[in-house]
C-alpha cells in the first residue's frame, strides 16, 4: 500500500478504521495488518479485542458466550486466536498439499466448532447454527475427510468423532455412482467387524462403546453403531418412514430434541416424554460363525457378511420415560451406579418407563443419566420383563445435552454370559403426538 493513501487512511479516527475492517475477510485484515506498524497496532494492539470479536461474529459464527460455560475450553473466549484457529483450519482443508499432521489439527478445530455450536432456544428451532453450516460447507467443497492421508487414521478418535457427528451426510451418492456405493459397502463392513466382534465387550468397558484405558468414549465405536444402524434403516424403506432419527451436525446442538429447549433444570437431559429406539442384531447361528469360526486369522473376517443367507435385523420399539428419585430405582435394578456427578447443575438423574417391541411385547426400563468430566452425557439401564431383569445397555449422547440426534450405544445380556448377544442401538426423543406403531399392534 502507498506511503500516500496510508497516511490518508490514518487520518480517519481509529475506531472508524476498525469499524471498516470488520466488513473485510479476516485474511484480508491480517494483510492490511502487515503494510505498517499502525496498522499492525490498530488489528493487534488493543486488549478489548473489539475488532476481532465482531470479525468473528459477522464471519458469521455462533456466538461462544451462549454455549454453556461447562463446554468452553477455558473461562476466557479468545476471539483473535479462535478465528486464526478457524481460518487455519479451512486452508488446511482447501490446501492440496496438507501433511497428516495439518489434517488432524484441522479436524480437531473443527470438532471444537461443532461442540461449540449455540443451543437451540425457544422460538428459534428452525434457525440453523453458523457454526455447524460452515463446518459442513468447508467439508464439503474440499472433500477433505476422503484425503489419501487419512486412509492409515481409521482408528483416530478425533477422525471418528467428526465421523460420527455427520453421520454419512457427506457419503450420500447416486445411482450410477459405483465407487460411492463400494465406499459404502466397505465401511459397512468395517462397522460391522467393530460392531459384532465379542472381544469390544467386556467388564473394562462396561460392556459399551469406551475406551479401556482412559474410560472414555471410543469413536471408532461410536461411529461404527451409527453407520451399522443408519444402513439398515436405509435397507428399510418402507418400515416406520416417518419414524427416524434426526442425524447430521445440525441434530447434535443441545436442546435440539423436540420440547427439549426450554426444560426445567430438574430433567437437565430432557428424559422425560415419548422416545423411539432401533435395535440390530445378528441371528445367533451367524454371530456365533462370525466370533468363533476364524480363530486361527487372529480377526474377524469382514467377507462373512458377504455370504448370500446373511441377514441383519432391524427392530423399532417405543418407550415412555420418567424422572424419578434414587431412592425409587427398584430392587431388581443391579446395574452398577454412576458416581456422583462433580458438575453442580448436571446431577446424575433416575428414570423409569414402560417400552413396547414389535411383537407387542411390554417391559420396563429403568436406567440413570450421568455427565462425564469431558463434557459427555453417558447413559446406562436395563429392560425388566415379568420382574426379571433382561438386556443392559450402554449409551453416549451424541453433541450437546438433550441433542435431537439421541443416544448411540450397546445392548447385551445382562448377566454378560459367555456367549451372551450384543448389538448396536440408537434412542432419540420424539413429539408426544409421534405416529404409535406398537402399541397399537398391542391393541389390535
């Protein structure tokens, strides 16, 4: 820039030259920013941060000070450095020439946008979050999770969890799309592998979706249920169409489940209502074959789910959940219990509730919901049929608190047997006037 026109420039009152430069991109005021000393001092130099913040909420973004404090990564927004972590991200993702290294940074950025997203308010259902429209947009005009790179990271957690947050809303194809539906056979293998192999389960993970070592949520498992699910709705067209789950990163906002945005601070996780679950399982015959029928490859071979008479099934059961007192829990309930939750607004919370399967079949369901030190919400509880206590499951809530987009876990015995069936399962909350399928088989 000419020594002349700056000299111009720095006539104009400061705060009118800020002014100006929050409708600039913020690369282009990181450039103006390095033309001349007062131009670095009018971007860099003052504390309030003023500029940086209205650059960041007019880019547009979510607004981080209405996420709740529990999910910001520290007490003190940083605008300036928040954004430069953003638009690093996006070139990143633009960039052709991105090590693995960059990659995964990138991903982690925008992991942190997604959890970050504002909560959905009352009155404002419909309004779509800035945060999780760009991530998409960026995502998808540089088809950066499909880098060569990141082919060797399948078993990273952040790469998962940013997976599993889409949900296959960015491998959709169509019909003459070959290598698209070879993309998705192969991750429905692969998820299938992780889903059904016995040796994910046991007393270390308590029996769901975490990871052994740290007692955290395992993604790669996470996102395998969901894939595994998700897939064989899609098999079914025509079973339940008008009851799905919501998925996508616009369904992991919290509050995002229906009646969820205005709930009383007693049922923090919105528990209470009318809830919908699909359940997958594998004959016994074929889990058993696909377990035991390859012990000498050390893995569980993926081409078992190739074989003509495979099949999979599919189950939709309704549910009806309400808060009660831990006192309450029945006896029959001998699920190990949470710890005592260390955040003071998020209590570990009881329920109970009836369901009903497809053949009618009535139970109870008694569980608890818990927050996590990461900022998780876990669920865990069990079926009682006839006053005995059948199935466990195992579940994380996935994005923020009472998302639309539900509870993802596991389901087992509940004695853990050797042998015992396992499967995946995925629970969201619906409107109270949600279509009834099951119950009114119960009635016919």
């Amino acid at each position: 820039m000419a020594a002349t026109v700056l000299s111009r420039v720095f006539q104009i009152p400061s705060e009118v030259i800020e002014h100006a430069l929050t409708l600039c991109h913020p690369r282009d005021v990181a450039s103006f920013s390095q033309t001349c000393r007062e131009a670095r001092r009018i971007v860099y130099g003052n504390l309030d941060q003023y500029l940086w913040r209205q650059l960041f909420l007019l880019f547009p973004f979510d607004d981080p000070r209405q996420t709740p404090s529990l999910f910001q990564e520290d007490g003190q927004f940083n605008w300036r450095k928040e954004l430069h972590r953003r638009m690093e991200a996006q070139l990143i993702a633009c960039r052709t020439s991105s090590t693995l290294e960059d990659l995964l940074t990138a991903i982690e950025s925008f992991i942190s946008v997604v959890r970050s997203a504002a909560p959905v308010t009352w009155g404002y259902e419909r309004v779509s979050s800035p945060n999780l429209l760009w991530v998409v947009e960026v995502l998808q005009t540089t088809n950066m999770l499909r880098s060569p790179l990141l082919l060797s990271q399948e078993g990273n957690q952040s790469l998962a969890r940013l997976r599993a947050y889409l949900a296959l809303t960015l491998d959709e194809y169509d019909d003459d799309d070959v290598e698209g539906k070879e993309r998705l056979k192969s991750i429905r293998t692969r998820s299938r592998c992780q889903v059904y192999d016995l040796r994910n389960y046991h007393q270390d993970n308590d029996w769901g979706p975490f990871n052994v070592t740290r007692g955290e949520v395992d993604w790669t498992h996470v996102e395998s249920i969901i894939n595994v699910v998700s897939m064989n709705l899609s098999d079914r067209p025509h079973d339940w169409p008008d009851t799905r789950p919501r998925y996508g990163l616009e369904a992991t906002r919290a509050y995002s489940a229906p009646g969820t945005a205005a709930l009383a601070t007693s049922d923090w996780a919105g528990i209470e209502g009318h809830w919908r679950r699909y359940v997958c399982f594998m004959d016994y015959r074929d889990l058993f074959a696909f377990n035991f029928g390859n012990r000498g490859r050390g893995q569980q071979d993926g081409s078992y789910f190739d074989t003509p008479n495979f099949e999979e099934a599919a189950r939709l059961i309704e549910l009806k959940l309400t808060l009660v007192d831990a006192q309450a829990m029945p006896e029959v309930y001998i699920l190990d219990r949470f710890p005592d939750s260390p955040y003071e607004h998020y209590p570990t919370l009881y329920f109970t509730g009836s369901s009903w399967g497809i053949q009618g079949n009535e139970a109870t369901v008694v569980g608890s919901v818990a927050m996590s030190e990461s900022g998780v919400v876990r669920w865990r509880f069990a079926s009682i049929a006839n006053s005995h206590i059948q199935w466990s499951s195992e579940g994380v809530q996935i994005g923020g608190i009472a998302s639309a987009f539900g509870v993802i876990g596991s389901w087992t015995g509940i004695h853990h047997d050797h042998g015992d069936p396992v499967g995946p399962f995925w629970l969201y909350k619906v409107e109270d006037d949600h279509p009834i399928y099951m119950r009114a088989l119960m009635n016919n």
